[in-house]
C-alpha cells in the first residue's frame, strides 16, 4: 500500500524551526502563544488565507491545509474554540500550522510499507504544534499543571510534552 511520507524531520529539527518562527515574529518568549491572532494578522504575511468552514461543509476533519493553494480550511466549531481558548482547537490550528511550514509539495511523496514516525506528516505536525505552544525552553522547570494552564494546552498533550523532557 502506498503511503504518504514527507522529508524527515527529527524532534530536534522541528523544535528548532519552531522556535525560529516565534523569534521571526517577535514571540520567543511568550508562554500562551496566541495563535488565533497569529492566523488571522500573520499568516497572510507569509502567503497563506485561512478559511472559516460551516460544520456540515467538513464532517471529518477539524482542520485542512493546502500549502499548493496557499489555503488553511479551519472548521467553525474548531475556529470559534480555538477563540474562547479551547486548548484542544487551539492544538488544532497549531497542528495545521505545522503542516503549512513543513509541508509543501516538494517535501510531500509517496513511499511503500509503513512510515517512520520522523517521515510521518501527522506526527511531525503534531511535534511542531507541541514544541511552538509548549517549548522546552520555557517549560523546562514546569510541572504538567503549569505547562497547561501556562501555555494554554491540554493535559494530555501537556503531559506528553512534559515526558519527553522527563523521560
Ligand atoms: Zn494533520
């Protein structure tokens, strides 16, 4: 079966794009990273539009992003969530972030058997939105309870962060 599979990324290579990135907007050192705000003033400076999307319009996914298009597609319920500082749709638009930085088309291909996790979009997706909502750098003396509240994560994907870090 053929899979998608994207350049390789490590841990280490997507925490240190991640912090690049805060540091080119001037957020290296905020804890809640407000990424609503960041989507709607930044993200059309980097060339991309986002969408709000009615429920019923995008039944299985909270989130799309064509970087080909230059679209991010975010649902209405994950959106007005993400606004009211949902931590998981604020995770949500983190994640599709992460695939708008790391995936375009010229790191996207296709591979037979099963993909490693560093060659895995979701995976690194899900590893940019952890280390640029919770970076090390900042949570290092944090406990798990701090990590969340602080920085506006949700207690699962806080005490994954705290893990890596704790192993
Ligand atoms: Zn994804």
């Amino acid at each position: 079966m053929e899979q998608i599979s994207v350049s390789p990324l490590s841990q280490k290579a997507i925490r240190q794009i991640a912090r690049k990135f805060r540091k080119m907007f001037d957020m290296e050192n905020v804890l809640y990273f407000p990424i609503v705000q960041f989507i709607e003033w930044c993200l059309p400076e980097l060339g991309m539009e986002y969408e709000i999307v009615e429920v019923g319009e995008m039944k299985n996914a909270y989130g799309v992003t064509h970087t080909g298009k230059g679209i991010m597609q975010i649902r209405e319920d994950t959106y007005v969530g993400a606004c009211e500082g949902k931590p998981r749709n604020r995770f949500t638009l983190s994640h599709e972030l992460g695939h708008f930085l790391l995936h375009t088309p010229d790191r996207v291909s296709f591979a037979r058997g099963k993909v490693p996790a560093y060659m895995n979009a979701e995976w690194q997706a899900n590893t940019f939105a952890a280390e640029l909502m919770a970076p090390y750098y900042l949570i290092y003396n944090m406990s798990v309870e701090e990590i969340s509240r602080g920085c506006g994560m949700s207690y699962t994907a806080s005490k994954i962060q705290y893990s890596k870090y704790h192993g």
